[in-house]
C-alpha cells in the first residue's frame, strides 16, 4: 500500500512538471552572416510564451553585431538576444537556451518570423524552442529577469572596459532597460549599434575597436605606436560647436560693448578711469565681459561672485544648446552670499566653499536679472 502511494505521488509530480511546462524544440542549422528573415510558421504551427535559442556566434570585428528578433502575430517584435565584443569574454560566443524579452510572451503567442541583423559577425543558430508554461509570469518576476541580464553584461563590460584601458564604466540603466520596439523607435531604425552606450555611467566615452586589432588568431592587443591614446589636452568651451566661428550656426552675433579702464595721470595724480571702448562679437558660449570696479570702487574683493557668475551664465546656455543673452546680478548673490556667511562679502570669498557661493545656490537662492539690480560696487 505504502508503494501504491509512492508511486501515485511521484506519478502526479511528474504530470504536474509536464504540465507546467511543455516545449518544442526544432532544428534549424543555419549559419547567417546578412540580414535574414526566416519564417516560423511553417516550422511550428503553435502558440508558446517563452521561445529560445541554441546558436554560436563569431565576431570578425570589434564593431561586430548580432541582433535577433521574434516578431508575432499582432505584429510586435521581442528581443531574443544581441551580443557585441564589448558584452562576450571572446570572439566566439556560445547561447543555449537563451531569451531576454521572449523568456515571456503573452500568453498564446504565434511566432510568425524570426529576424535575425549581423554586421561583421557570423551566426549559426542550431536549434529553436517553442515553450508553454502554464503558469504566467507576473511584472516582477519579468522585470528581474531582464536586470540580471543587464547585470552579467555589465560585469563583462565593465571588465573589458578595463582591461583595454578605456576611460569610461557603465551600470544597468534605464536605457539599456527599455524594450527593443522603444529603441527602434528612438534611433529610427532596427540595426543601431550603441558600442555600449546605452549602458554609460561615467567618464570619457569611446568606441570599444579603438585600441584593439583583429587578426586571423582573434583580438589582439595594438601597441600604443599603431593606436595612440590620443587625450585632448585642453578644451574651451567657449568654443564648442564653432560658437565663435562666423560661419556657425551657433556663432554669437549680438554685439556686446563695455569700457575699458586703466590708469591715467590726472592733476599729478594716477587716476583709474574709461581710457576705451571695445564692442565684442562672438564670445562663443561666454556672456560679455564684466566690470567690477576693482580698483575704483568699495567692492575690490568680489571677484568670488563674478566667477562663477559667468561661469553659470554660460552653463545654461550650453544646457539650453542655443545663445541667450544671460546677465545675472551679481549684487543679488553677494547680498544672498553675505546673508548666509557673514565672513563673505565685498572683501572676498571663495567660490568652492561650502559656507559661500555654491551652498548659497543649494540652499534655494534664486537669481534676478542685472537690470533689476545692477552692480553697486558696496553691500547695499
């Protein structure tokens, strides 16, 4: 009796694993290096709501790419996987029973194609597996499938990344998270190739080919004589996107015209007045030059306002990407600065410490235009 009910029990577990999953697996043998649609109809006629692959990859470049794509019968499509050199540990890359978004399909999905997008790779997929479970999968469940895939490609990222002495790492974000029919519908098309971009954090980013070859023995490493890590030793602003070349669709046009002081023997006396005039035109992304009476006026330490006055300035125009002609008032914030820290008013400050300019603007000061109150040259 006690072996009938063995028996019994170990004959249900077994239906109910059956049940709970049933699934089909179709032998295609087909190695793709172009673009290729293969019709799936014909080889399974069936709905499923989990389909994978069985396939090997082989990279031919370090800008190599394979995309492959279920599309169903309401016309959507679902990632089954993507692959480039800068997620895989090498050239060739081996996927069994893989899925990233087609690890859960709506329920009774009709495969009707598989699309499959190469560049400079070679993709053999061997076998095709149509799975139904019958138990749906809910949000969470799908979404934490989807993050540990990005975070096995992160680590592999950020390990290449380092290896190749690149100078930027990337995490999961929320780019890398979106749906693929969301990113064909950002970059316009099916065979974007991001480089890993997608997955940026920080730093300088560059494309993963730039310091590496590919020869008949795979990846190897290039000496700094055949890719120099060229690092641009400077850069002004000022002059980003030709701001201060005529020609530029961002060159600066607005005259802007301040006086030009020095000193001048007056009486016998040296004297600190107007000795000019100068009109600038094409000051890039800067707004115009600041007088702040130093030498003439109450207010000879002010130079921590001014700073990153224009800095600011500036910054939101680069933010807006387009010349507006900012003139803040730096009376207001040397009032607001000195309101919040004694210690900083018209004989000096800093501009990076906590107590004075910067923690002044986190701290919710808002800023007026100069021709609400101009530069007074004292604390008012």
């Amino acid at each position: 009796m006690k072996k009938m009910k063995y028996y019994l029990l170990l004959f249900l577990l077994i239906v109910a694993f059956v049940s709970n999953s049933i699934a089909q697996s179709v032998s295609l043998d087909e190695i793709i290096t172009s673009d290729t649609v293969i019709n799936l109809e014909a080889k399974f006629g069936g709905t499923c709501n989990c389909f994978k692959l069985n396939s090997e990859i082989n990279f031919l470049s370090d800008s190599a790419l394979v995309r492959v794509v279920i599309r169903d019968d309401h016309g959507l499509r679902h990632l089954v996987f993507e692959s480039y050199p800068l997620i895989s540990t090498s050239e060739t890359v081996n996927f069994i029973d893989y899925a990233n978004e087609s690890m859960y399909l709506p329920e009774n999905t009709r495969a009707i194609d598989l699309e499959v997008y190469t560049i400079d790779a070679e993709c053999q997929i061997n076998d095709i597996v149509f799975e139904t479970r019958s138990e749906i999968a809910d949000s969470v469940t799908i979404y934490q499938h989807r993050i540990d895939i990005e975070r096995q490609k992160v680590a592999i990222m950020n390990q290449n990344l380092e290896e190749r002495g690149l100078l930027w790492r990337a995490r999961v974000t929320d780019l890398c998270l979106m749906k693929y029919e969301h990113k064909v519908t950002l970059w316009h098309n099916d065979m974007f190739n991001l480089q890993g971009y997608d997955y940026y954090a920080g730093g300088i980013f560059s494309d993963y080919s730039e310091f590496y070859n590919v020869g008949i023995n795979g990846f190897t490493k290039s000496t700094t004589d055949t890719f120099p890590l060229v690092q641009t030793k400077s850069f002004d602003w000022r002059k980003a996107h030709g701001a201060n070349n005529p020609a530029s669709y961002y060159w600066d046009d607005d005259p802007d015209s301040h006086d030009i002081y020095g000193h001048v023997e007056q009486d016998g006396n040296m004297i600190w007045t107007v000795v000019g005039n100068v009109t600038e035109q094409g000051n890039g992304w800067m707004t115009k030059v600041k007088d702040q009476d130093r030498y003439d006026g109450d207010c000879a330490g002010g130079c921590f306002i001014f700073a990153p006055i224009s800095a600011m300035e500036a910054a939101f125009k680069l933010y807006y990407n387009t010349q507006i002609d900012f003139d803040l008032s730096e009376q207001h914030l040397v009032e607001c600065v000195h309101a919040y820290d004694n210690d900083a008013d018209c004989y000096g400050g800093s501009c990076t410490n906590h107590n004075n300019v910067m923690e002044t603007v986190n701290n919710g000061y808002m800023f007026i235009d100069e021709e609400y109150l101009p530069w007074l040259d004292s604390m008012s």
